[in-house]
C-alpha cells in the first residue's frame, strides 16, 4: 500500500530557511551546461540521468497537460490523444526525443506498474479531487499517459526514465540562464533541490507553439495554463519549501531567498478561467 500511495503523498516540509551561503554554494558546486532535452523538476535524477536538460513540471509530458487544459477551455475538440500526438510530434522535430519519468515505486522492477505514473505534476492531475487545481480532467491525463506508456513499447522516440529513492528537497531553485542549469541531486553533497529552468522553459514554449502552427492557440494561453499548473504542484508537493532565484551573470549565478511556498486555502486555490499566472515567474510577460 505505501509505494502505491508514493506519488500522491502531499509533502509537509519543515519551514526552515537553508542559509544562503549553502544555497550558494551548491548551486555553484551544481552549475552543468544545458543540453538538448527535457525533464521533470523532481529532485530525484541522478547526474547521469538527463544530464543538463532543460527542468520543467512533467517534463514533456507537462506540455501535453498545458495544452489540454487549453483546448477545454478554448473548446479546440481535441481528444487527450490528440492533444500528446500535436506536443509529441513537434517536441521530435525540436529535441528529436520526447521524456517522461516515473519512478521504482510505481513501476518496479521487473513487476506491472502499480499506480498512475511516478510523476508528481501528472500524478496529481490524474486524480479526480485534485485535476480541477491543474485545469484538466483526471480521465484526461490517464488516457494521456496511458497512451504515452503504450508508444513507449513501440518507439525509439520516446523514453520513460525510472527514478528511484525518496524525496529529501530542500527547496525549489528557479533557474534564469539559457546556457546553464543546476544539477537537481549532488551525490557529493549529498543534497536535492526541485529544478525549474524558467528562461529556457519559456523559450522552448515558445518554439513549441510556433512548431504545432494549431489554430487558435497562442504562447500566452499555454505559458498561463503551464503556470497555473506549476503552482498546483508546489501546492501539492512542496508547501513548506523556501523559493530561491538564481541567476547568471556569465557564467557565475547569484541566489536570492524569494519566500516559502505556503499552504493556500481552498477558495484561492479555485480559479476562473485564465486567472493569473504563477506569481514567481513573471520576467516572461514582458
């Protein structure tokens, strides 16, 4: 029962601040160049796994849920499958693979897989009290990673990393560089951090859009949607956890505290259609 519950445990993290110099200091011992393609923000990869790539919610999977939530509320008629097929096809002509994860404790090794997906960001969304905070439909997202599981089987195109261990974040770093990122898990260091490439996030969005050329969605509907997302699942996953900014100036990053990720009561957390996006990354409304 406890590696079936695993990926939809909601994490209670102690509030206290990891001093900025430690902050610092891992960020720098961190730092990796970028490399062409695509994980989640969990903090569980290895070095070896997705070395340098660009950290978002869900990894490419994240994408197929912004732009189902788009098409509910643009009423665009795509089915789920339609919605990964449309992200799938114009990430392989972008990055050439298309990622998810999952992780040992719903998909271990060599049993059937026992939950949803290892995922948080699309675990979450797959689950019926919570798929209204993501926008999305939880049959949605089942079908969508269904789906995804049944290409993996058949294509070369794309790969379903399995992480393993438990998560012992120690707080979410917001990443401002398109030519580096940090490593999530520094086993040198023995630490862990949540990893989102904001600049490089929006960039690749931004290609992303342009490259699907579907009729009547724009950057702006998916950057909002992803958003929204995004602060569901530090809702979810991460309430407790301090938010640091980092930024490059050449090569060399600089930290700044931002604010802990405080619990949100029910009333805030439901929203209108296109409310506002999350409020940590905003340098992309310009």
């Amino acid at each position: 029962m406890d590696k079936f519950l695993h990926p939809f445990t909601k994490k209670n993290h102690s509030s206290a601040i990891p001093g900025l110099e430690d902050v610092a200091t891992y960020v720098k011992a961190s730092t990796v160049l970028s490399q062409k393609g695509t994980k989640c923000v969990d903090g569980r990869y290895l070095p070896t796994q997705a070395h340098g790539f660009l950290a978002r919610p869900g990894a490419d999977g994240g994408y197929v849920m912004a732009l189902e939530a788009v098409n509910r509320k643009l009423h665009l008629g795509l089915t789920p499958q339609q919605c990964f097929n449309l992200v799938f096809k114009a990430v392989i002509a972008l990055n050439g693979k298309f990622y998810l994860h999952t992780d040992e404790y719903t998909d271990p090794t060599p049993y059937t897989h026992t939950g949803l997906i290892g995922c948080g960001h699309l675990a979450k969304a797959g689950r019926k009290g919570l798929s209204w905070e993501y926008d999305v439909r939880s049959n949605d997202v089942r079908e969508m990673v269904n789906y995804a599981r049944n290409l993996c089987e058949v294509s070369s195109h794309i790969e379903m990393i399995t992480l393993s261990g438990k998560h012992t974040e120690k707080g979410v770093l917001l990443v401002h560089s398109r030519k580096n990122t940090v490593l999530s898990y520094n086993p040198k260091r023995h630490q862990m951090y949540f990893i989102y490439d904001v600049d490089r996030d929006h960039t690749f969005m931004k290609k992303l859009v342009e490259t699907m050329a579907l009729e009547g969605l724009t950057y702006r509907d998916m950057i909002r949607e992803a958003d929204l997302q995004l602060d569901a699942t530090l809702q979810n996953l991460a309430v407790g956890l301090p938010i640091y900014e980092v930024n490059f100036v050449e090569d060399k990053p600089s930290v700044r505290y931002m604010k802990h990720i405080l619990p949100k009561p029910l009333l805030s957390r439901m929203h209108v259609p296109f409310a506002s996006p999350f409020i940590f990354v905003q340098k992309h409304q310009k």
